[in-house]
C-alpha cells in the first residue's frame, strides 16, 4: 500500500509553532528552559523549536542531542548498536528539561532518554514534545506537548522525513509489508 502523507511541510510547521507557544506559556517562559533531542530527528525538531522560541521571545534556548542506543532495552540480544554522540552544552542539574522527539508509540525510546538524562545530573523538571503521538504505550509515558495525535494500527509505522536529514518535511503513515511465510 502506497504512503498516506498526513502532514506536509506546512503541516509541520505550524505544529512546530504551536508547540514553541505551549512550551513557553507552560513554563511562564524561557527561564531555565534546556531542549534535548533524541537522535535522531528529534534533533533538528529541538533546533527549529529554539529557533522559533528565539523569533518571538528574543531569547537562546540552548539545544542538545542525546544518543539512548546503549540505553535501549529493546535491542536484540548480540545486536551492536549504531553510537552516535551526546551533547548537551551545558549541566542539566535544576534545568527545565524539555525531551524532544519525533514520534512517540510504545515509550521505550523516552524511556531510555530520561535514564541518559539523568545519568547526567538532576534537571529540575523533564517535559515530553513529539511531532506525533501514534499510541500503543506499553510504559506509562504521556506527552506534555504533542504536534498531532495519530492513532495507527500495529501494521502500520510513521515515517517522519525532516529537511535536514531527508531533504523534505511531511509525515506520512506507511504500511508494513506482512512477514514472508517460512516454509519447511
């Protein structure tokens, strides 16, 4: 089944911008605010949120990338995982941390992004933003801030494309082909 495109390059722009509002009438603004990014399009998401704060607040939000591969609990045993680099600029001990990632389904990724984070210090608070919400949690996480909401069933994923990854902004929702049969 062909990809069904559910938001294009505006689509995600204007989710984006909602987003930057809500952050920082959440927090009665910027102060103290740090924005990670899971690897890896949760980073240029966390850059263009700042970047959009910056617009309207004239302020710098510092932005981090965190790697959660050597955290991941779902890694198939013997599997080695592809390391990439964290980096966050600056301490997170008593920051108003706000984790940011591209899609949000069974909870294990942001699982593993708050047990990196707080490997690194203390932050005062973590908040959750996703570009989507597609459900089916299998741990008790829940977004403060979601882009959109979009139920999907087990045979489908989410195909999030970024310009500065993918050279394209749109999401789409992308039929998994069913397992070929084994036969003896």
């Amino acid at each position: 089944m062909p990809d069904k495109i559910i938001l294009q390059a505006q689509d995600v722009r204007r989710a984006l911008t909602r987003i930057a509002h809500e952050i920082v009438e959440a927090n009665r603004g910027t102060e103290g605010l740090l924005f990670v990014g899971v690897h890896s399009r949760g980073v240029p998401l966390a850059q263009r949120l700042a970047a959009t704060i910056g617009e309207f607040e004239g302020v710098s939000i510092p932005v981090g990338a965190l790697d959660i591969s050597l955290y991941r609990d779902d890694i198939a045993k013997g599997a080695k995982p592809v390391v990439r680099r964290t980096d966050i600029p600056t301490d997170v001990t008593d920051k108003k941390v706000v984790l940011i990632d591209d899609v949000l389904y069974t909870g294990r990724s942001i699982r593993a992004a708050m047990d990196a984070l707080m490997d690194l210090g203390r932050p005062q608070c973590i908040q959750l933003a996703v570009l989507i919400d597609r459900g089916h949690r299998e741990l008790p996480i829940r977004p403060d801030f979601v882009g959109r909401n979009l139920p999907t069933s087990s045979s489908e994923e989410i195909a999030v494309h970024l310009k500065e990854i993918d050279g394209r902004d749109e999401v789409a929702i992308v039929r998994k082909e069913p397992a070929a049969e084994v036969r003896p």
